[in-house]
C-alpha cells in the first residue's frame, strides 16, 4: 500500500457523517478540524478526555459510551479509528475496507488508508503537508515544514504572489512597545507588503532595518510642516502617498488608539475617500509592566487598573484627568507620557488620600535592550526620577502590583 505516494485530497465533510472511534488524545487533537469542517461527528468511545466530552456536552458532536461494535462505519464517509484496542481499530478498518471508507488508523499507518497531514492556515489557505511514504513517516519533519511554510507567509518572509498583492490605502499598523516581536502577525505581514512605511520614535524600529531597500521609509518626526501641524503634515502624507497607489504603512507605537491619535489619522483618510485597516498592537500601558515583572491586576490585590496620560500636570487647564478621584480609587494606576509630571502627579495623588507609601515603578524603554526599572514610592518618587536620571519613555506603575513579582522591592 505504501509503495505509491498518496494522493492528496480536500475533503468537504459539510454534514457528512465522519465516525470517530476512541474518545483519547488523538480524537482530541484532530475533532477540532473535523468540527470545523462542518462534519456530523459520531465518537464511538466508552470514555473519553474532559475536553472530548466538553465537545459532546456543546453539542459539537454525538457521543456513544459504548466499544466499537460491527456495523459502526456503516454510514460513514471517513473515520478516525484511535482506540487503545488494537483487535478493535484492526476490525474497524476492516469493516471500513469492506464499505469503501477512508479511514485513519492512530495505530498503524501503514494499514490506513488515509493519513492526515500536518495542517496550518494563513490567508485563507489551507496548508497541508504529507509524508510521502509510510515506511519514512517522520510526523516532526512534515510538522516542522508546516511551520516554516505557514510563519513564512505570515511574517512575509516568504513571498508567494497572488492576485490581491496588497491591502489598498493605509494601515495603521500598532507596531507593539518596541521588542520586534511583539508586533501582530497581521502587522508584520502588511509591513512586509508595504512601499512606504511612515514611522513613529517608539515602536518596533528594528523592523524598518529588514525592509527592502525599495521601501521608502519615513521618520514622522521629521515631515516638515510649515504652516501645517505636525499632525496634519503626516495625514498629508499619508493621503499623498496612498493616492500615488502605493500601499502605506503608518507603524505606530504600542496600540495606535492608546495616545496614539490614530483616529484622527483614520478620520482624515476617512475624508480623502482612502481605505484604511486598523491593526491592534500591543499597548506598552501593559505589556511594559508586565515586562518588568508587573501585573496591572493582581488577584486580592488590584482588581482594577486605569490608564492615564500625564503629559500636563494636574493643575493644568489642559488636563482632562480627574486627579482627586484617581487617588480615591485603590487599584492600579498606569501613568504614560508621565516622567517630566511624576512630582506633580504623586504631589497631588497624596493630597487627595493616597498614602505616600504607595509603591511605584518608573520602566524605561520597557521590552528592548535598554529596558531599565526603577523603584519609588509615592513620597519618593520626585526625587528618584531625578537621582537616577529617569528618561522618556517610560510607563510608571503606581500601586501595591509594584510589589507582588519577583523583581518586586515593596
Ligand atoms: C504617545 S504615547 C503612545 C502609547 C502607545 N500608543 C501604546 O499603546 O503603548 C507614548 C508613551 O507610551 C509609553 N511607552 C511607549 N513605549 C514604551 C516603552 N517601550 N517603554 C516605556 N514606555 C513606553 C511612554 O509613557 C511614552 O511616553
């Protein structure tokens, strides 16, 4: 039977009746899929793992408590045999053979006469890679393969041309704290696509570095605006851009709706008629805590965590924040853009009720190489940004959460 590759199929199980037989880890790891594709799912099993029965109990598939009796497969259009029964799964693919259906053997591959092949997906496109022949069956090899081939097309290292190229009009692209890693799948793969990527300071600036010298990168801190704002100058630019048909990546820090103002951005493309895709990144208002060994909510701890820009003092007329009731809340406060204020800030949180004992954490250019934290309290806090030279960026934790990590001092 092995003597010829096999054929490689996609089955359309749409409300056909798939038999599974065995309710163990194999039926585990492969019901998802058979769900997935829409099968009528029979598990034939007198037990089976919690989370096989929690598909029975949704109503996922049907479940029979019984061994597998003759007659089973009767109906089927594929089965699973995995039993820990070896005279069983050799009866069932008999009985199999005898009615015409593929079936999967778990413990005989060479028997089967189906394999299931390592599968992945990216953009609506199913990967499936296959063992040619049983005898040099190397399931790590085939998975390994899958991997690279599905990472490839996710992160754009490899390139395979198709019709719809690219995402038309601008991305707003949240490119994560700054660790390259931790910009989204999607994020990646719009950057890889991109002609023009406009940037900002923070982010993953490492990413630009891999770039294709054809990809015209812009420093947004550096488009000139003469009697336009900043802003304004880099929605220009934007607009410029994506009508000369090029695809646009507008990389931001962090998430581009956490003091990102990418909505204005995503407005003004709205008025120039430009598509625009928004791509959530991951905000350093958490991920930097976290980086550095800080939970904003901790279980008995903080039950609450709230996000706050600092960039104007309190008594500020601009500030838009309500100091007096932050520092009536018990939970977690996360301060960005919040160095240059932190005396004010803490100075009028302990005003308002906060003890000045209130641990804090100031974290610098948290998730990259320079990533530093440095440790406060409330009373302390102004004298500390300045002894230990505390620099932008930095997100500034303030709350007992500061001392539950392991890196914790409170
Ligand atoms: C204009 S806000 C943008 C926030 C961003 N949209 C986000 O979701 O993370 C910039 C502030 O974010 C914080 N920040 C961003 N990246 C950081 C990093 N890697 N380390 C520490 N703070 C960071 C700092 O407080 C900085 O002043």
């Amino acid at each position: 039977m092995a003597e010829h590759p096999a054929y490689p199929v996609g089955l359309r199980l749409t409300g056909r009746r798939v038999v599974v037989l065995g309710g163990g880890q194999v039926a585990q790891r492969r019901l998802p899929a058979l769900i997935a594709a829409g099968a009528d799912v029979r598990l034939v099993s007198p037990d089976a793992t919690p989370s096989v029965e929690a598909m029975a109990d949704a109503g996922e598939i049907t479940w029979e408590r019984r061994p597998y009796a003759e007659g089973d497969l009767a109906d089927a259009w594929y089965a699973l045999i995995a039993t820990s029964d070896t005279e069983a799964n050799t009866a069932a693919s008999a009985e199999a053979e005898r009615h015409r259906v593929w079936c999967v053997r778990s413990d005989d591959a060479d028997r089967a006469t189906a394999w299931t092949p390592a599968t992945g997906h990216s953009e609506g496109v199913t990967v499936a890679v296959l063992t040619t022949d049983a005898r040099h069956r190397d399931p790590r090899h085939t998975a390994a393969i899958r991997d690279a081939v599905v990472e490839g097309l996710r992160d754009g290292t490899l390139v395979a041309p198709h019709r719809r190229t690219r995402t038309p009009g601008v991305a707003l692209v949240g490119g994560g704290p700054g660790d390259p890693d931790l910009i989204t799948v999607r994020g990646r793969r719009l950057l890889a696509e991109a002609d023009v990527v406009i940037a900002d300071r923070l982010g993953p600036r490492d990413l630009l570095a891999e770039l294709p010298p054809h990809v015209e990168v812009i420093d947004a801190a550096k488009i000139p605006y003469g009697r336009f704002m900043a802003q304004e100058a880099i929605n220009n630019a934007l607009i410029e851009h994506a009508k000369q048909g090029k695809a646009v990546v507008r990389l931001k820090g962090g998430d581009p709706f956490v003091f990102g103002r990418g909505m204005e951005e995503a407005q003004a493309l709205a008025e120039a008629g430009i598509p625009c895709t928004v791509v959530p990144g991951i905000s350093s208002s958490i991920s930097v805590p976290g980086a550095a060994g800080i939970p904003v909510t901790h279980r008995g701890v903080a039950h609450e965590f709230t996000v706050v820009s600092g960039h104007v003092a309190p008594d500020d007329e601009r500030s838009l924040v309500d100091w007096p009731s932050l520092a009536k809340l018990t939970g977690t406060l996360v301060i960005l853009m919040g160095v240059d204020k932190i005396g004010r800030i803490a100075e009028t949180l302990v005003a308002h009720g906060r003890s000045p004992e209130t641990p804090v954490a100031l974290v610098q250019e948290g998730t990259t190489a320079a990533q530093r934290r440095v440790d406060a309290t409330l009373g302390t806090v102004a004298e500390t940004v300045v002894a230990r030279e505390v620099r932008p960026p930095a997100v500034i934790v303030v709350g007992d959460v500061v001392g539950v990590g392991p890196h914790g001092t409170a």
